[in-house]
C-alpha cells in the first residue's frame, strides 16, 4: 500500500507537468467569479416558485467564510435581482450560458484527464453539453436547500406519529448539519459523475469525490483562518481586498476539485 501510494504521488506530479493543467485553476477561479451572478438569478428564480429564500445560505457563509470573503459574497446574495425581468426565459437562458463557464473549465479538465490528453469534441458542443449540466448543478443545488428548508416539516410528517415535537427538534438539530455535509458530498460526486463524456462507475469515482469534498472543506478553513489571521490584502490592495481574498479562495476550490479529478486517474 506504500509502494502504491508513493506511485501514485509520483504519477500526479507527472500528470501536472503537462503544460495543459498550468492555469486551469486561475481560469476556473475567474469564471466562478462571473458565474456568481447568473448562478444567484436561475437559483433564485427556481427557489422563488417555492418561496424559500437564500437565507440559509447567508447563514452558511456567515459561520464559515472569513469576514472579506464573506461580506462580498453577502452583498451578493441581498442585491438580486427582483421584478418580472428575471422571470425572462431569454435572461435565464443567458444566465444559465454565463454562469456555466467554470462547469465548461472542469469538464475540459476532467476530459483531458480520463482521456489520456485526447480531444474530446467541438467548442460548441462542449458548450451546450456544460449549460446542461450546469442547469442540472443547480436544480441540484436547489434540491439541496429544500431539503434544509423544509426536511424538519418532512421528518414531521414522517415521524410525527412516532415522536412528540420537542423530541423531532431536537432531533432534527442534530440531523441538519450531517445531512447538509452528505448533501454536500452527493453534490461533489454528482459533478464528478457526469462532466466526463466517458462515463465512470460510481465506485470509480468515489475516492476522487472524497478528496475533493474534503479537500474544498479544507481549503475554505484553513484559508478563513488565514485571511483572518495571518494576511492583510488591505495594505496591498486597498478597497479590492475583497475581491482578492475571494478570487484566492476561488482558486484554491478549483485546485482541489483538479486534484481530485488527478487522484481518480
């Protein structure tokens, strides 16, 4: 198991020479950058039709997400768009289209990867097969929030027979979280599930989707830590500190996502 470990190390150093993977991070970064947006119009439109808002959301980036990082993602989050205009399917369309370039990033990775460094078809088609996916990503997403939005209503229904109230909040408090980490989880597996055109086994997957679930848990604490702690970007960057913090934290992600597609190979 050692001898196969160190091989498997000296293997992923070997893949990542290739000059393909030098700067897919830093793409990938930017483009979730300009995806944030479009991303927050089709999710709250999706949302909308259930009246849930992003609430839980902001909670999550409140707990876990260090101050800069967070006070730009939050601004986000509360200056969506609201009124008819983004009820517009030519505007989720287009938004679906903008948000999905950091899936499109991945997917080439991803392809490159399993493929051995073989092409794997037209600009376009790529294209189109991304915002696909990422129209999938996001009713994902969604699922995922309803189910933390109304899964103490669902463990009521289910249970409430059985169990006295008092009983199911408290239960349901100590469900919420766990559930929300194997939702998490499932979200990560999904992605690397369905990005490449060849089609792997779920079990082919699974070790690539640990390492970088937990690889993305890692970096988010141990980046707050040291953007609370151990670097100001104010000194250097003055009112676009934030912006820098979360395009690091950006590219950060998308090292561990790469990695975890490396790891699977």
């Amino acid at each position: 198991m050692k001898s196969r470990f160190l091989h498997m190390i000296l293997l992923g150093i070997k893949q990542f020479r290739d000059p393909y993977y030098q700067g897919f991070a830093a793409q990938m970064a930017f483009y979730i950058l300009l995806s944030l947006v479009p991303t927050l119009i089709v999710l709250t439109q999706i949302l909308g039709i259930l009246e849930i808002s992003m609430d839980i959301l902001m909670e999550w980036i409140d707990l876990y997400v260090a101050p800069k990082m967070a006070n730009t993602l939050l601004g986000v989050l509360k200056a969506r768009p609201m009124g008819a205009a983004t009820s517009n399917i030519i505007m989720i369309i287009m938004a679906l289209w903008a948000s999905s370039r950091a899936q499109f990033s991945l997917m080439r990775i991803a392809n490159y990867t399993y493929s051995s460094g073989q092409t794997t078809g037209s600009f376009f088609r790529e294209r189109v097969r991304s915002i696909k996916t990422m129209a999938l990503t996001l009713f994902t997403i969604a699922f995922v929030v309803i189910i933390l939005v109304y899964g103490k209503v669902i463990l009521q229904l289910v249970m409430g027979a059985l169990i006295e109230g008092t009983m199911i909040d408290a239960l349901w408090t100590w469900v919420r979280w766990p559930l929300a980490g194997a939702l998490y989880f499932l979200l990560v597996s999904y992605l690397y599930y369905v990005l490449p055109y060849d089609k792997l086994g779920y079990r082919e997957i699974l070790p690539g989707a640990c390492f970088g679930a937990v690889g993305m848990l890692v970096v988010t604490i141990c980046y707050s830590a040291y953007a609370n702690h151990a670097v100001n970007y104010d000194i250097i960057y003055g009112s676009l500190a934030s912006i820098v913090a979360l395009m690091f934290w950006f590219y950060f992600l998308a090292w561990a996502l790469g990695l975890g597609i490396v790891f699977n190979k």
